[in-house]
C-alpha cells in the first residue's frame, strides 16, 4: 500500500514538473495530458542527446 502511494505521488510530482516547463498540458474536463510543441522539440532532443552522446560518454 505505501508503494502504491510513492508511486502516485511520483507520478504527481512528474506531472507537475512537466507542466510547470510547458512539455505537457492538460486537456480540459479529462484526465489526459498532450505533449506541447515545445515538448516534442526538447524530448526529441533530450532522446537523441541519450541514444548518441551518452555511450561515448561511457566507453571513454
């Protein structure tokens, strides 16, 4: 039962933090969240950043 509430509360504080920078907005009268345009740009980046810099980052 505690593991369940630190995972809400996780998921809460994310979703707060997402929106907070603009990468996600709620959609109205739902409980659905769209990824912005701004979103998309800087987890597009972030991805890429994490598939191609971070291994050579690893081997040296």
């Amino acid at each position: 039962m505690i593991e369940k509430k630190r995972a809400v509360g996780r998921t809460t504080r994310l979703l707060a933090k997402l929106r907070a920078h603009a990468l996600i907005a709620k959609i109205p009268h739902s409980f659905r969240y769209k990824i912005t345009k701004k979103g998309v740009r800087v987890m597009t980046i972030v991805l890429m950043f994490k598939r191609k810099e971070i291994p050579k980052l690893a081997t040296g």
